[in-house]
C-alpha cells in the first residue's frame, strides 16, 4: 500500500468516525449538566420575530396582541361557542384580565394565574354567588399554579414559591414562601408550568429561551423535585416549550404538549403531543429535529430524526398547545373518560387563522394516541379571533373549565342528556 493509500485511507476512516459521532443521539446526562445551577442565557433573547424571513407574507405576521380590558360578562362569545350535542357553555368568571393557569382547591376554590398581568385570582362561591378576587399581585409571570394537600404551590419566571393552609385565608392572604429558585431567565417562554405528579414531586416547565437555537445549559426541560425544592433534576430534555402537561391516570406516565418552531413554513412544523415512558432517558429533538421527522434546516445537519423520542400526535402548524387534561370525571359520556382535554391557543405567525379551541385526543389501552376531536369551537370569525383557549382544568362534579385569555374569562362546560 502507497503512502498516499494509506492517508487516504485513514482519513477516511477519522472522518468517518467523525460522522458516526455527531449523527449519534448525546447521552441524555451529557447533552446538558445537572440542574442545580442556575442556568444562564449566553446570548441576548430576541423576541418572536426572531429568523422571520424577509419577505412580503412573513413580514406580515407579527404576534396578535389581546384586548387591553377583559371583555364584560354579557359581551362574552358565548353564542359563538360551539361543543358537542348534549354539552352546554356557560360563563363560570369574567373580569380576569389575561386569565391563564386553571387550579381547583380542595374546597373548591378555583385558581387563575397570568403572565402579563402579574397577579394570581381566587374564584369562591357563596350562598349561590361567585366572585373572583386578587389574592398576589406584583409576581413576575406567575403563569404556572399547582395545588396539593391545601397548599397552593406558584411558579413565577425564575423561582417557585408556596402558601400553605390557602384556601382558610384567602381574605388575608399569608407572604409566599420560595422553595426554588434556580430555574434560569428565559424571558422568550419563560411562562412556566407547573403540577404535582402520582409521585408526590413538582414539575416544572423551562423551556428554550428562543425560537430556535441551541439551548444553553439547564434549558428545554421539565425538572422534578420534592415538595420542598430539594433534589431537583431533568426527566427529559430537546423540549422546546411546553406550558402544559398531565399525568395518565392509570400509568402515571407524563403527558406534554409542546409549541414547535416559528418562520420553517406556514405550514410546518406541527406542535406536538409527546409521552414519557423512560423518565431521564429521552430526548425529544429540539433544535435538531421537529414534530419527529423534519430536520431542522440550520441544526439538523448531522442528525437523524430516528434517535430522538418522536411525538405521539402533531396537533397542527403554530397552533399553540397550551394546557391539557386527562378527563377522570363521570359526568361526561364515557368516551371521553381518560381522554385528553387540550386547549389551543391558535397561531399569530400564520396567515390563515384556526384552532382557538378544544380539542380531544383519545388513547388505546396502552396509552398510545388513537384518534383527534374537535370538541370547543367557533372562536375564529372572519379570520379573526374572539377568543383564545389556554387552560382546561376539572370541577369536582365532573364539569370542565376553560380559561380565555384573550376575554379574560373563564367558561364552564358540562353535560346532561
């Protein structure tokens, strides 16, 4: 063999090396530190229009601001609303400027947490009547609310913090206790989400902090922890920003929602419905790949999209999944028992409006997907908004509630025949 065979050969050989590495999935406990440090954003945010390409109908599309004032109880879209024969649409609170994050206590009080109005809401009923009152205000993004054992749990945009014994002093309400403060500042999706799981633990949401990039270290995760903050730690990472998960009611398996990147197509990719069957073990794609089989055209060189945990449903292109539901209660058909309620908020960076609704995804008997509904409608006219779903949660009897942000109200949907 000449010399210049056997450079040849060995140059091959290092750079296929080379390939079989960087096509190769990172190890899950490589692809980012521990999460006891406070992750840090290395380059400055830049906000939704960032990689909008520049062009006429690209440059068209910019996000869809809100009414400034809730809309009055009796200017409410309720006609509007569609759902399902037998299922009625009433409006459950109105007045609640930007009312996102649904909680029902153990006495029934209903929680709403916000992201542009700082505050967090308390929802009572007395002698037949319903009023809905601040209970904090000044946070910082408190959007992610979780509930367990009387204690009302509140994830603002960098720490968590508690109120035990809420619902007995909701007319003076004590001083939040920070339990957690080493999530990172991710000002793009740093609306966090939060809820205890079979286990006892938080979850919490920490997204990407951009459209699309490489996440610095700590972020695109949901981390759990003990009750008090201790012993925090990632169950999965390549998560582009989820503000909504739930736990299957029989296998405790997670459930989250996930908002794909902005400015690939108008059309593409989807959002996403993933599973988690092997907690710490699963990476699913982002930046490297989305909705299970599009490589990313910038950071997918390199990767195959058949290494990553690829989603269970796609839920449409843009179309904002936000909070989900697996539905326990009796008083809906028993179609619906152990399905999946998932509000969506609906696309700004798409020409063609759609979703603002509800939407019911149904699992076979080994939790995986099996088949998509429609089931709250009718709030796109003319290619306009009327409202935008954010949250569903369950009321004791078995009736649902769904927050609408752009409103600032929340609905109540129930059932009779």
């Amino acid at each position: 063999m000449t010399i210049a065979m056997r450079f040849a050969r060995r140059t091959f050989l290092i750079f296929s090396a080379s390939v079989l590495a960087f096509t190769a999935l990172p190890a899950f406990a490589q692809s980012n530190p521990k999460p006891s440090a406070v992750p840090k954003v290395v380059a400055p945010a830049k906000g939704p229009l960032e990689g909008r390409p520049e062009k006429p109908g690209a440059q068209a599309l910019a996000p869809v601001a809100s009414p400034p004032l809730p809309t009055p109880a009796d200017k409410l879209p309720i006609s509007k609303i569609k759902v399902p024969p037998g299922f009625k649409v009433e409006v459950f609170a109105s007045g609640i400027n930007n009312a996102r994050t649904l909680r029902v206590g153990d006495k029934g009080t209903v929680f709403v947490g916000n992201w542009q109005g700082n505050k967090v809401w308390a929802i009572t009923e007395k002698d037949g009547k319903r009023q809905a009152k601040v209970i904090y205000e000044k946070l910082d993004w408190p959007n992610g609310l979780a509930f367990h054992d009387g204690t009302l749990y509140i994830a603002e945009h960098t720490k968590i913090s508690k109120a035990e014994h809420i619902e007995d002093n909701l007319d003076k309400p004590t001083a939040l206790v920070t339990i957690y403060d080493k999530l990172g500042d991710p000002r793009p999706h740093g609306w966090r989400f939060l809820a205890v799981g079979p286990d006892s633990k938080l979850y919490v949401s920490n997204s990407s902090p951009c459209n699309i990039c490489e996440p610095p270290p700590g972020f695109g995760e949901i981390r759990r922890m003990n009750l008090d903050g201790t012993g925090a730690e990632a169950i999965l990472r390549g998560m582009r920003n989820t503000v909504g998960f739930d736990f299957h009611p029989q296998s405790g398996e997670l459930y989250f929602t996930d908002n794909n990147r902005d400015w690939m197509s108008e059309d593409l990719p989807n959002c996403e419905l993933n599973r988690v069957t092997q907690p710490g073990k699963q990476h699913f794609g982002f930046p490297y790949c989305h909705q299970g089989n599009i490589a990313d055209p910038e950071f997918g060189w390199g990767y195959d999209c058949k290494n990553f945990t690829p989603p269970i449903a796609l839920l449409g292109p843009h179309s904002a999944p936000l909070g989900m539901r697996f539905y326990t209660g009796t008083m809906f058909p028993d179609q619906y028992r152990n399905a999946i309620f998932i509000a969506r908020h609906g696309p700004w960076n798409r020409t063609e409006k759609f979703a603002a609704d509800v939407v019911v995804v149904h699992l076979d008997d080994q939790g995986n997907f099996k088949s998509m509904e429609p089931f709250l409608t009718g709030l796109v006219e003319n290619n306009k908004y009327i409202g935008r779903p954010v949250d569903v949660t369950m009321m004791k009897d078995g009736s649902m509630l769904v927050s609408d942000d752009w409103n600032g109200a929340v609905y109540r949907i129930s059932y009779s025949k």
